[in-house]
C-alpha cells in the first residue's frame, strides 16, 4: 500500500482542499484524518467536541453517522471519493499505536491519503507535502 502525507504548520491552510484534490485524481485510495488531542485549553478556542470525553490513548471513528457529518474534514474526503475513510483521535502518547492500528485497516485499497502532521514522527511516506501557509 502506497502512503501520501498531507501536513502543515497550522490549521486552515488547505491541507483539506488538497486532499480533496489528490483523492479525486487517485481513484480507489482512502483517506486517514488525524488529530492529536491536546489537553487544557483549547487552541482553537471554539467548542467542536474533538478533544472533550476521550479517555483512551487512541480511538479509530469508521462510523458513517460521524465519518459523514456535513461539512466536516472526513464528509469531504469522503466525497471527493475516498473508498474509506477512518478518523483516528489520539493523545500524544497513543498516536504511534493508533497509526499502526488505523493503517492496518486500509489494506485492501492501492493507498491512502492521510491528513496529519505529528504522524511524521511515525511514518515515512512514498510522497509527502507539507504546506507552510497560506499563498
């Protein structure tokens, strides 16, 4: 299975429209949306629930009903075409488990376009693009 990476320096700089873009031209690849669940207060500073309640290290979301929520990262992936799509939420210490756990699902597509930056630490992709900022 073929691995691209899609990272930036911060959030709302694109890394979504690319994949967008990317899963549109690589027909049968599924997507992986990562997010690292920091603790303490939020650096978005607005309630979106990511960080709230999680207990484990890490937690792999394939449910349609949260995987399809309008508007969200996973929805669009989902409709730029992706053949699966998966959510993996973790903690610093969980992210390196939870990537493994969550790329052993993607075994029966040609690739997988992942959204994450902390992932770097943990994995060398075949092509990664990393977006500095906006323009």
């Amino acid at each position: 299975m073929r691995v691209i990476t899609v990272s930036g320096n911060h959030s709302g700089i694109g890394k979504t429209t690319l994949v967008e873009h990317l899963l549109r031209q690589l027909r049968g690849w599924s997507a992986l949306k990562v997010t690292v669940i920091k603790k303490g207060p939020c650096p978005k500073e607005i309630p979106c629930g990511v960080c709230d309640e999680q207990k484990a290290p890490y937690v792999i979301i394939f449910d349609p009903k949260v995987i399809n929520q309008k508007g969200k990262d996973t929805q669009r992936m989902a409709s730029a075409g992706a053949k699966k799509v998966l959510w993996l939420k973790a903690t610093p210490g969980g992210l390196k488990d939870g990537l493994k756990q969550a790329l052993r699902r993607f075994r029966a597509t040609p690739g997988v376009v992942i959204e994450g930056t902390s992932i770097l630490k943990y994995l060398k992709p075949d092509f990664g693009i990393y977006i500095y900022g906006k323009g």
